[in-house]
C-alpha cells in the first residue's frame, strides 16, 4: 500500500470534519497506516489537529492509529482559487492525494487555477460529485481535469459506491446462482433504489435550496447505484446510463410536523431558505433503461428529507406467482442488513404465509468514506466514476430538471411518508 499525503481544499468544511476525516480515521486504523493530513481553506489559522480529534470523537471513530492522525497533520490557509496559493501547498509534496471537498463551482475555479501550477509527479486529484451542474458544465470539468492529470489518476467521488448495499450487491449476483440468473426482466417486476431520510435540512439550508432532492440525490448518487446495482459482464456502468431515461416525475416539500420527538418547521420557514423557494425536499423518478434485460422494468429512484419511517435501501420485488404476494429482496444501504420476503404454507388452516429471512451482511470495518478513502490510497478502480458517467448522470435529468417547476409540487407534512398514490 502506497502511502500518500492527503491534501483537503475545503478541510474546514462540514463535509471533511462529518465524513472525509473519520473515513481517513477508519483507514489508518484498519491498515495500522498513519496517513499526513493537511487541512486547506480560505479560514485564517485553524487548530486542526484538535478539528481531527473532533472529528473523530464525533463520529465514534477511535483506536491508536486513528488517534495519532491529528499529531501528523497541519494547516494550510489556502484559497482554492488562486493559482499562487495552491503552488505552495504542494510545494515539496511527493505523489499527494489533492481532495476537493469544495462545492462544484469553486472547484471548477480550482481546476482553473491548477493549471497554472507546477504539478508534482503522481498528483492524484479526488474530486467530490457531482461534476458539474449540467451536462455542458460536466464535460468542462471532466476536460480541465483531463489536462491535468492522466484518466488514472483522476477519482470521481460518489460514496454511494461504498455503502454496503452497492458494495454487496455485485457480489451477491456473481456468487449466487439464487440472485443472478433471476436478475432481469423475465423474473422482476419492478426495482427501488430509495434513500428517504427522517433529517430535514439540518443548517444546511443555504446550500440545499440551491440543490433539492433530485440534484441532490437522484443525479448525483442514486443513478449511479443504480447503473452498479444493473450492470453486469455484457453490458457495463456507463452503458446502461447511456440505455436510461426518465418515465415519469413526482416531488413534493415537507410543511411543519414532527419527526420523532422533533418539531419542524415547513421548509418553507427553515432559515436560509428563499421565501420564494420553489425547491423540492422529495423526489420520485421512473426510470427506463433500454436493453434487452431491462427492457420493460420499472426503475423506482427516490430521496426525501424529513420522512416518517423512512426506508434506505435497493429493493428488488419479484413477479407473482399464481396471484400470491410478491418475492422482495431487500439490501439496505448503511445497516448490512439483508430480507427476503417469501411465501410459505400456514399448514394450521390451509393457507399462505408470509415470513421474512433475514440476515446481518458481513460487518464492514469501514464505512463509505473509509472506503473511498482505501480506494484512493490502494488504485481500486471500481470505485471510482468515469467522467462518462458523470455526464450522463446530468444528460438523463437535465430535460426534467429545466421544466421540474411544472410539476406539480406535492406537500407532505414532516414526520410523514410522501407518495401515497401508486408508485407505477
């Protein structure tokens, strides 16, 4: 295993101290690796050792290695824009690791600035998704980036590709002849990828307004689970987004309520939200991916903050069998937790049963951002996203995104599930 500083442009931020930093943390200790970590933002002197030590705690990540990160990093006031400033924190780096937890635009002006910069040999550029804010804006990153670094040593970000479901379900078609040779339009009648959350906007208001759940969530990660969860040896990531296109549009907005024991207010009245707000906190998207296997299936991709009950993982709902409920396989995304819902015999008064098989996936030493983070140290290519698929990703939403004000915007009162109509 190479050993690599990691560089993080935006190393103040909420992103770097709530994932980016336990992610590293996780690595060290599984790897028994102290890893140099070198914080960079346009904020004057920071303590980061003691932004580490925070970080960590607060994440419940601990350990020895984990531990001594905060003594082997340091702080670099940056602006991320400038051309000189970034020449001098890779001054004297050998082969970095430069992380760009900054949002799309400021990255693209840090693109800009890189290349006007003496870059060091084996530079590897991470670059949080999504890429971007259309397809057009895409592909100008993905060329900026191109003139940068060669294509392996480029690291798009998603990680959704390191969440247990999308991690596991590759392995579980490869390797049960229970799952693959059922996975596909013949055997299922519909498919779900729905990452529904009981958080509202959490002080994150400014940035989200700008976003919403479809941007947010459904371009950004959820298609792409969904290009992994399809693919297999014939037909590959990129081509089934290539073979996708968007069927039909739901979305809708929380109004006051309470979720658990916690009163929100409707989005509406969330502080930092335009009072004009068109934005909305829930979306549902139908997909249709255009190959001989899939021809015909139902994609379900779903996001919404402040949801009753909510439901985080890829569902997978069979075709009936003589008018019995449907077979459903269920992966869900953080907690490796595997269902399989089947039918049985109630012997006792002749009828059907239904019972649920349910099993713990093997536990994962490290958590979605660990894993990316393996992912960049080690050059372990199936994490990473080609600039192909980034560009889809905005070519399938951008259509519904420029007229998504026509859609009718359903309200749903915080603590609730939104879509009560049919999913299909």
């Amino acid at each position: 295993m190479t050993e690599r500083s990691i560089l993080i442009l935006g190393g103040t931020g909420d992103l770097a101290r709530r994932l980016l930093l336990p992610g590293v943390g996780e690595y060290a200790e599984l790897f028994s690796i102290v890893t140099r970590v070198v914080g960079a933002d346009v904020v004057g002197d920071a303590d980061y050792p003691s932004i580490i030590s925070q970080a960590l705690r607060d994440a419940g990540v601990g350990g020895e290695h984990a531990s001594r990160l905060a003594s082997h990093s340091n702080y670099v006031q940056v602006d991320a824009t400038s051309a000189e400033d970034l020449a001098r924190l890779l001054a004297g780096e050998e082969e970095p690791v430069l992380y760009f937890a900054l949002p799309p635009a400021i990255t693209s002006q840090a693109l800009q600035a890189l290349a006007h910069v003496d870059l060091p040999d084996g530079l590897i550029l991470a670059v949080e998704k999504p890429i971007g804010h259309d397809a057009a804006s895409a592909r100008e990153v993905n060329n900026l980036l191109s003139e940068l670094v060669p294509e392996e040593r480029i690291f798009r970000v998603d990680h959704f590709l390191g969440m247990s479901a999308t991690v596991n379900i590759g392995t579980l078609r490869s390797d049960n002849r229970l799952i693959d040779p059922l996975w596909n339009n013949e055997h299922l009648a519909e498919l779900r990828i729905v990452f529904n959350e009981s958080l509202g906007v959490e002080g994150r208001a400014a940035f989200y307004d700008h976003t919403g759940a479809a941007r947010d969530m459904i371009q950004s990660h959820l298609l792409q689970v969904m290009a992994r969860t399809l693919a297999d040896e014939d037909m590959g990531h990129d081509e089934i987004l290539a073979a996708t296109t968007v069927k039909r549009v739901r979305r809708g907005r929380y109004t006051a309520g309470t979720v658990g024991s916690r009163s929100l207010p409707s989005y509406i009245n969330e502080d930092g939200v335009d009072p004009e707000s068109t934005t909305e906190t829930w979306a549902r998207m139908i997909m249709a991916v255009d190959t001989e296997r899939w021809r015909g299936v139902p994609i379900v991709l779903e996001s919404g903050k402040a949801i009753g009950n909510p439901r985080q993982e890829i569902t997978a709902i069979y075709k009936t069998t003589k008018g019995t409920a449907p077979n459903t396989l269920r992966l869900a995304f953080e907690s490796d937790d595997l269902l399989l819902e089947l039918n049985v015999a109630d012997a006792a008064e002749a009828s059907r049963a239904r019972v649920s098989l349910a099993s713990n996936l093997v536990p994962s030493k490290l958590g979605a951002y660990g894993r990316v983070i393996a992912a960049i140290l080690n050059d372990q290519p199936d994490m990473k996203l080609s600039a192909a698929a980034t560009e889809q990703g905005w070519r399938i939403l951008d259509p519904v995104l420029t007229d998504f004000e026509d859609v009718p915007m359903e309200e749903y009162p915080a603590g609730t599930t939104p879509g009560a109509k049919p999913l299909i």
